[in-house]
C-alpha cells in the first residue's frame, strides 16, 4: 500500500471506516467489562489484570488478525492510523476528568509541605537520568524520548500524542512504556520498594513520598512494601504520605511534564546520542508499508471527527462506567457533558492562541478551577462530575490504542526486550529520584 493510498482512504470512507472502528471498540469494551479483573499471585506480589488490559489485548488481535479476517472484518492500516488519531482525541478527555478530580484539592496540596512540592522533581528527572543512557546504549533512538520523560501514565501518552502524534517513534516508546507499566509495573514497584527500604538508608517518610509515581495502583504496591517493614504507626504515616505525593504528582504532573521533563528529554537526548548512542537491531527503522507512511499518514483530525471522536469516548466511557461500577448512564451523562465541554473549551482556547499553550494544559486548567474553591459552583461541580468514575474512560482510550498496535509490530519487535527494560529502569529511577529529594528536605 502506497502513502497515497493510506492518506486517500480514510477521507473517501470516512463513514464507513469510522463506523467499523467504533464498532469494534465498542464490542471489545463491552466483553473487556464482561470479562472483570482477573488477579494471581507472583512471588511477594499480586497481578492484577484489570479489563483495560484485556482491552488492548483484544484490540491488538484484531489489527493482528487482519490477514485472516474476510473482507468487510478487516481493520486496514488506514483505519490502524485513525484509531491512534482518535486515541489521542480520546486521551483530553482523561485529562479534564483528573483536572476536575484534583481542583477541590488545591488547598490540601498547598499545606503538604516543601519536601512534598520538591520530591516532584526527583519523579520526573529520575526517569530521565536513569533511563535515558541505559536506552541509548542499547540501541534505542527517538523511542527514548517517550519511554524516559515520565513514568509514562495517561497524561504523558495525552502530551506525546498532541506533540509528536501516536504514530510517531516518541509516540511507540510513551505507549511501551505505559504497556509495561500497566502490566508489569505494580509488581515491578513493589519488590523495588520492598528492597530499597530493606537497604535502611532512607527515611520510611521520604520513602513513601517517592511511592507517590502518580499511578494509583504503583503507589499502592510501593507503599505497601514500605509499610510492611515499620511499626503499624509508622505504616499509617506512610500511606498518609504516600497518598498526598501521588495526588501532588497527579496535580502538577501534565505541567511538569509538558514543560521540564519532556524538554529535559529531548535536549538530553540530542546531547547523549552522539555519545552514547550504539547500532543494534533496535536501531534499524522499522520495515513494511505502514512504517515507511508513519511521518506522511498522520494528520490531525478534522473538526467535525474530533468532535466525533469526543462523543464516542464519551459514549463509550459511559459503557464502561455501567459495565465495571454499575453506574446508569443517565446518571452519569452530565459529568460526562461537562467533561465534553471542558476538552472542547480547552482546544478552542489553545487554536485561538496559535497552540502557543497546548490544549491539555488550557483543559486541565479550566477543569481543575471548576471544582476549585475559586468556583462559585465548585460543590455542584463536584457531585455532577462525581458519578462518572475515574477509571471508566480508560478501557475505552486503551482500546483505540490495541486497535491502532498493528501497525507498530514491526518497531516493536525490533525495540523488544530492550524497551521493556528501560521502561523499568524509569520506573526505579522515578522512585529513587523522588525518595532521595525528600530525604534531603525532610532532614
């Protein structure tokens, strides 16, 4: 398949592409949700496979099984594209639903203290620090970048899909990152706290600052491996700690990303590479016709497919919300409004403004002064925007990002191992980043 062709299709089927795209999604939502979590023990630790992870699994096999599916059932590579297009519509409003969660709790952040405010920085630099030589000296290009500059959670996928786009290198390296940590990273955290703490060098309080990576189940896991080893006094003050980094880190984090860490990245990169920078196998660009298209393929959505791409992850997030917390969409459906509402504010105000401030920093904004104590409707705010639960849109995003995984397995097969241990790497150096900041700050 030509460029020209990839770049053709989706306009002349627009329609019925779509059509088959948000069926597909929502089919394999609705069995993700019939599914549940499925958990088992490994070593001291616990798996649990949430169906956000049998989302992408099943949206990956689709792409997958394209050769063996008639006709009509096929998901082209066209289709694989406009999926991660629509992912990354679908991400902003992720964004303005934390940014409402976070807004009525400015004032409890401002009183946490300085050691708190400062452990933030050892959270983003450490992936980088850590992370980013290691990569380059396996062979690791441009997907360094999205696999270092943060612990890779939801946000950071948002930032790197509006900057460089998913199907970009950034963009493949961000969502291996975010895939490792999905499945691997509670476990991963958990022994590596449990071990750190073992050590006796840190404080149990710095400790359990540098838990708080912004990942609610990471935190959970490295907390609790901390706990474990104090007196049950000392195992309440970590969790209160814990819990008051990871809602720093989820409060500041899309700022410090957006505008330290991912620029720390980047130019970290263009200075280490000469240097460090090796050939492998992981170097070679990846091969086949979706891989040769990649920089021609991606396009922005048109305004009214963003708008439609908005409306179906809202859509389908109501879904979710039923299916995995019993939630009624009509209950649900003004939340999930003011959230439409928030994203679509959000991108006016950043095209109006010549993208100078990306729209997810304009729609984090304005959904966190919503539910701010600056709002004069901040409580009603709170209990609208409260029956639509945290989690719900992220089966529907995750199954955008397999259907879209098809087109990418020839960059990721050529990345393999080597991406999912740098992605590690990251995650052990957002927590002794974090931990070492504190420990100063703290004493």
């Amino acid at each position: 398949m030509t460029t020209e062709t990839l770049t053709s299709v989706p306009t002349r089927t627009a329609l019925s592409g779509y059509a088959k795209l948000y069926l597909y999604a929502l089919v394999i939502i609705v069995v993700a949700g019939l599914i549940g979590s499925v958990s088992f023990k490994l070593g001291p630790g616990k798996v649990v496979l949430l169906p956000m992870v049998w989302a992408i699994l099943m949206g990956a096999a689709v792409g997958l099984a394209r050769p063996y599916m008639p006709g009509p059932l096929k998901l082209d590579t066209a289709l694989q594209f406009k999926s991660a297009a629509v992912l990354q519509a679908g991400l902003m409003l992720f964004i303005a639903k934390l940014g409402l969660l976070v807004g009525n709790s400015l004032p409890e952040i401002a009183r946490a203290g300085w050691s708190l405010g400062f452990q933030e920085l050892g959270h983003f630099v450490g992936t980088i620090l850590m992370g980013l030589p290691i990569a380059l000296l396996l062979g690791i290009k441009r997907e360094a970048i999205g696999a270092t500059f943060s612990v890779g959670r939801e946000p950071s996928l948002a930032i790197i899909g509006e900057k460089y786009g998913m199907d970009s290198p950034e963009g493949r390296g961000v969502l291996a990152e975010y895939l490792t940590g999905t499945v691997f990273g509670a476990v991963f955290i958990a022994i590596f706290a449990g071990l750190v703490t073992s050590l006796n060098i840190f404080d149990p309080i710095a400790l359990a600052m540098g838990a708080g990576v912004g990942s609610g189940s990471m935190m959970a896991a490295a907390a609790g491996a901390i706990a474990a080893q104090q007196s049950p006094e000392v195992a309440k003050t970590v969790a209160t700690f814990a819990a008051a980094s990871n809602l720093i880190t989820s409060v500041v984090g899309t700022y410090f990303t957006l505008f330290i860490s991912l620029p720390l990245a980047v130019r970290g990169y263009k200075v280490m590479e000469p240097i460090l920078g090796r050939t492998t196998k992981a170097s070679a660009p990846a091969t086949g016709p979706a891989s040769e298209a990649v920089g021609e393929s991606h396009s922005e959505l048109s305004g009214m497919e963003r708008w439609g791409a908005w409306l179906v992850v809202a859509a389908l997030s109501l879904v979710s919300d039923l299916l995995l917390y019993k939630t009624s969409p009509l209950v649900a459906l003004p939340g999930m409004a003011i959230i439409v509402a928030c994203v679509a504010v959000g991108q006016f105000l950043s095209s109006v403004t010549g993208r100078k401030v990306p729209a997810v920093c304009w729609i984090s904004l304005i959904a966190m002064f919503l539910t701010s104590p600056a709002c004069p409707w901040a409580a009603q705010m709170i209990a609208i925007t409260g029956k639509v639960n945290f989690l719900a849109s992220t089966p529907p995003m995750l199954t955008f990002a397999g259907l879209s995984i098809a087109k990418d397995v020839p960059a990721f097969r050529q990345l393999g191992w080597r991406i999912v241990l740098v992605s590690l790497i990251a995650n052990a150096g957002t927590f002794l980043g974090a931990t070492f900041i504190a420990q100063v700050f703290h004493h």
